[in-house]
C-alpha cells in the first residue's frame, strides 16, 4: 500500500548552526517530505530539513533525523536541533542498532520513516507521542524484542510495519488508523490479543499472517473491508511427489478461542469465510512432519500432492485438465476459487503463480507422455 506519493528531492543546501557534511540522500518512495542534500551533525544525531512537504502534515522547515550515531541503551530524542522542531525520523535512521533498549520521542515528531527502527533487536520500547500520524512501511520490522506499541492517534502506515516483532503479546488497533496496511503484524509468532477499535475501517492481507499463538480477535463494526487471508493464515509447506517443495497459505484457526464480531459485519462473514465460526475439519492426508515447521505448526503436516492433480485422486489425467480450465473460467468471471489454496499451488504446473489454460495444455500432454508409456517432463 503507498500511503503517500513521492515527489522530487530538492537539492538545496541546510541552513544550520552545526557542523556541516556532504551527505547521501536516501529518499523513501512513499514519502512526501523533500529534504536538503546536506545532513548537518548535533550531538550523535545526523540531521536535515525538510524544506517541503505536501502530505497534509506539517513538517515544513522541521529537522528530519537522518542518522543515530551514539551507543546509548536509552535514547531521548530532543524536540529540538538549534531551535528548529524535530518532526521526522528519516529512513534508516536507527536501523541495525543493537545497542538500544528504549527510545522516547518527543511530542514534536509527526513522521517515521521507512525502516526508521527496523532490525534494532534489542529494543523493547518506544513511545507514540499525540503528534505522531505516519508509520511508514517496515518502520520497526523484525525489532524482535519490542514487548508492546500503541498506535496512539497514529493515521496512516505502510506495510509490515511491526513485521517479526516476536515479544508483542497484545494489539490494540487505534480507531484513528482507517486502514491496518499489509503484513503489519506478520509473524508476531507470541501475539495472543488482537483488536480492532471503533473507527477502524480496512483490513489488509496478510496483517496476522504467521501468528500461531492467537487466540482472540475483536473487530468493530466499522470494519468493512477485510483482504482475503488477511487474519488467521499460516505457511503451510508441503512435498510434491518429483521430491520437489512447495508452499501454500491454510487456515490457522486451531488456537482461536474467542472471535468477537457485530451480527452481519464484514467481520462474521470473514469469520464463516475461513470457518472460524464453524469447527474445522478438512484435514489432509499426511506423512510425519518434522523440523522447523512442525514446532511452529504443530496441528498441521505435510501432504504429498502429485503436482497437476487438480481433483486430488492421485491420477493426473484429463479430468484434471477440464477442471483446472472450468475453474480458470470460473475465476474470469469473478467467481470464488473452488479449490483449497494448496490445491490450486499445486497445479500451477508451470510456476507462474496463476492457474491457467497453460497449465491445463502441460498437464494433458503429462498425460499423453504417461499414456503411451512414455516419461512425461514438466515444463
């Protein structure tokens, strides 16, 4: 989701009190907010100013942080560089640092960047002070020791924002944010809480994709947009039978305990969708499932499905030709998918990520080569 477009970087030098040093402009795609070529130095802060901006937000002629250089565990961000108001926290400006414990931002600061935290493991908390409203995309990714976050009055993020923050237990969604952007809690494998708030509107895919321990979920009638596999997904690897491997996405409903929902919201038919309000029984079957994936899923196992076997008989045939080409059609016309997902992965024969008229013509020629005794070859 680009929750803003990108304009022109303006190269004009930085008018400031400090020392001042040719600095390479890293400028985020999403992101309104022009800058001067030139980062000037305050303390173990690299800083420019933003001389532009038509987000709607106001960061015009205030300090973008462009770097942290110190080794401090506790970080207090000033509010102000040589009286000029810190109102952004620039693309990679903190990333990487291993070092940092807590961050306190002032309540001056309207916009985070892109990767602005992201890959600082040691991190375990931050505030959102009542001037923040942009979270741009992968912000605080993989910052795996961040226990909790509040979005606060936060209006606009991007994607993967909280990506593979493993501590988070608990999400409360601030009813400020109309839209909750792609991945934003992907792999949060300890998140056990996860709600919605009144004012919340859009749902993206992949938000709670990987979150084996949730058990709860309430979402607010204001919610009227909720992106196929957006809640309650997990990976899901299996063997086809040539040796080779793939990976589908399945329901991930076993640990969900309480579902809460307004009577015919988008929320309940999302919920029939992928049979949280029904009990679960479509089971596969298996062979033993070991390593990695099964401590992360252990109520599901890995199937082996022969690749092109599109009504899962174990023959590959005609048949499952004319099912994949009905179910092509099918989808043309705006029609849901038949199929389970790992279903429909599995005849994708020719690995383009879609299931098409080409796939049906690989699978009848299998079937010709199997049929007059000879060894078929996928394409």
């Amino acid at each position: 989701m680009k929750i803003l477009k990108k304009t022109a970087i303006i190269l004009t030098a930085a008018i400031t009190m400090g020392s001042i040093t040719n600095m390479p402009i890293s400028q985020d795609e999403n992101c309104d907010t022009v800058i001067t070529a030139y980062a000037a130095n305050y303390g173990d802060y690299e800083y420019s100013i933003c001389n532009h901006s038509d987000t709607g937000y106001n960061t015009k002629d205030t300090c973008i942080i462009t770097k942290y250089n110190g080794s401090a565990e506790t970080v207090t961000i000033p509010s102000t560089i040589n009286g000029i108001k810190v109102g952004v926290i620039g693309d990679n400006a903190f990333k990487g640092n291993t070092k940092i414990k807590k961050v306190i931002l002032p309540d001056t600061v309207i916009d985070l960047q892109s990767y602005a935290f992201a890959n600082c493991t040691n991190l375990e908390s931050i505030n959102t002070p009542d001037s923040l409203r942009v979270i741009r995309s992968s912000a605080f990714e993989n910052c795996t020791s961040l226990k909790s976050f509040d979005f606060n009055k936060v209006e606009l993020v991007g994607w993967y924002i909280l990506k593979n923050c493993q501590s988070i237990t608990d999400m409360y969604i601030s009813g400020t944010l109309k839209r909750v952007g792609i991945g934003a809690f992907e792999q949060c494998t300890n998140l056990r809480t996860l709600t919605f708030a009144e004012g919340v509107e859009i749902i993206d895919a992949y938000v709670a994709l990987d979150t084996p321990a949730l058990e709860k979920i309430t979402i607010a009638e204001s919610v009227v947009e909720i992106s196929r596999l957006a809640l309650c997904y997990a990976t899901y690897h299996f063997k086809y039978d040539d040796g080779t491997s793939g990976t589908s996405l399945v329901p991930d409903i076993d640990n969900i305990k309480e579902y809460n929902f307004v009577p015919g919201s988008a929320a309940e038919q999302y919920g029939i969708d992928i049979g949280i309000l029904e009990v679960f029984e479509s089971k596969l079957e298996t062979e033993t499932m070991s390593g990695e994936m099964a401590n992360k899923f252990p109520s599901f196992v890995i199937p082996t499905i022969k690749k092109g076997d599109f009504d899962n008989n174990s023959v590959v045939d005609a048949s499952d030709a004319s099912a994949v080409l009905a179910e092509y059609a099918a989808v043309q016309t705006g029609a849901e998918p038949t199929k389970a997902s790992l279903l429909v992965t599995a005849s994708d024969v020719n690995g383009d990520g879609k299931l098409d008229s080409s796939d049906a013509s690989l699978i009848l020629e299998y079937y010709a080569a199997v049929s007059t005794g000879k060894t078929p070859l996928w394409e």
